[in-house]
C-alpha cells in the first residue's frame, strides 16, 4: 500500500514542473511575441545602421526621404539618358550602397511645395552635404540637363511610381538621436516630431543664412519654421497644431503639403 506522504510529494514535485514550464513559456512569450503585439510593425522600420548593412550585389538597400528600399532588382541596369554617363558603374554603386540618398534626388520645389513656390529655379542648399557621386544627382525640372529628367513631373511620374515597388518601409530615428543631432553644434539639425513623424527644415533655414535678402526662399509660414527653430529636436505636436489652427484652409494644405514633402 502507497504511502499518502509520498503521493503527495510527487503531486507537489508535477505541479512545480508544470508550473515551471508555465513560467517559461511566459517568459518566451514575452521576450518573442509581446514586442510584436507592442509594435506590430517593428520589423519593418530600419534606422540608418541597419540600412547600412545591405551592400551586396543582391542584397542593395538605400533610403530616399525617409522611405528604406531594396533596389537590388533595379540598380545594377543602366538607366541614363546621357552618352557616356552610365548609371551603374561599380565605383559609383559601391559608394551610394546602404546610404541615405535624399540629396541624389531632391523634391522639386514647385511640385513639393505647389502654391508656396512657383519658380523652378528655387532650390535648398544643403547644411551637411553629403554628396560624394556628382553625376548621380537626379535634379528634374528645368535645371536638368538630362531629356528625361527635364520632363516637369520626372519625380511623381517616374521616379516615385518606380520606387514605390522596392520601398520595404519608413526610416526611423530614437528620441535621443533626434535630440543629438539637433544639439550638435557640427550637424545642427532643425528638425522635430509633429504627429508621430519627424520633419526635416534644415535646408530649408540654412539656405535662407545664405542668401539672407533673398525673400523666395522664405516660402513656408514663418510661425512654422520659427517653431522648428525654437524647438528643434522636440516634439512639437501640440505647439504646432495650434499655429495650424491659426491658418486659413488654402494656407494649411500648401503649408502642410510642403512639410510632408
């Protein structure tokens, strides 16, 4: 006949494994899955490290306005317009592979920022250059030298509807990068968050140190663009939508335009 104390140690020695277990699954659970349930789309945001790391010939990333592609599919074939200017050379591809591409292809001012600005020949110098490719340069519009490129709407008509099949999503920055940056004596970023979106006026306020008397450049609401200087590296969320409050509807939909763009 069984003794009752030894049933009852192995009933405590199975309900110990099962809790056990229990505790594990929890555990795996929570490290695998609830980040998921947190941020279900974690896997498809790339900071700019990450994007650095697909540099190979079938694994070619970049980032262009803050949207990552892979353009493994599409980069290594030869798409200028221009005898003797190729498209694909090796030097050229190994030095652009894994980076941030915005100023290879600048917005158009006139299509980026419609009703705000309607000269062609306006464009935004750069704070922190970082072109090292010149002939990669996609400027569209009238100041293209390219007959392609010319054409007024290059950039949504070709350009974007081609990128649209390679983009794998946004780009993102933390909260203390975007401070840093906006801190940072050398980079002096004038840029915050506004909707859960970071917007970039750098250009946008260095060109205007450059050509201080030349009112052109100065297209955005200048409560705005004071804001992101005031508070750059912030989020301005509230602060900026009660300026937008302010705005009449024409002024709102060019200025808001132009942000996003």
């Amino acid at each position: 006949m069984k003794r009752p104390d030894v049933q009852i140690a192995w009933r405590e020695k199975v309900a110990i494994c099962w809790l056990i277990l229990l505790l594990n699954g929890i555990i795996v659970f929570y490290i695998v899955e609830f980040g998921r349930l947190l941020c279900p789309n974690f896997d498809k945001a790339w900071s700019l490290d990450e994007v650095a790391q697909h540099q190979g010939n079938s694994d070619y990333w970049v980032t262009i306005q803050g949207v990552v592609y892979d353009v493994s599919d599409f980069v290594f074939g030869d798409h200028s317009d221009i005898i003797g200017e190729a498209s694909n050379g090796a030097d050229t591809l190994s030095a652009l592979a894994g980076q941030d591409l915005t100023q290879y292809f600048p917005v158009p001012l006139t299509l980026g920022c419609a009703g705000l600005v309607s000269d062609d020949t306006v464009t935004l110098s750069y704070k922190n250059d970082t072109i090292t490719q010149v002939l990669a340069v996609h400027t569209s519009g009238q100041a293209s030298s390219s007959k392609a490129l010319a054409q007024k709407n290059w950039y949504t008509n070709n350009f974007l509807a081609t990128m649209k099949q390679f983009k794998k999503g946004p780009l993102v920055y933390s909260k203390s990068v975007i401070s840093a940056y906006a801190a940072d004596t050398n980079i002096a970023k004038i840029w915050a968050v506004w909707e859960g979106e970071l917007y970039d006026l750098t250009d946008y306020v260095y060109t205007q140190t450059v050509y201080p008397t030349e009112t052109s450049f100065a297209f955005l609401n200048s409560d705005i663009s004071d804001l992101f200087k005031q508070r750059s590296g912030q989020d301005i969320t509230t602060p900026l939508n009660k300026v937008l409050a302010t705005l009449d509807a024409t002024t709102l939909a060019q200025n808001t335009a132009c942000l996003k763009n």
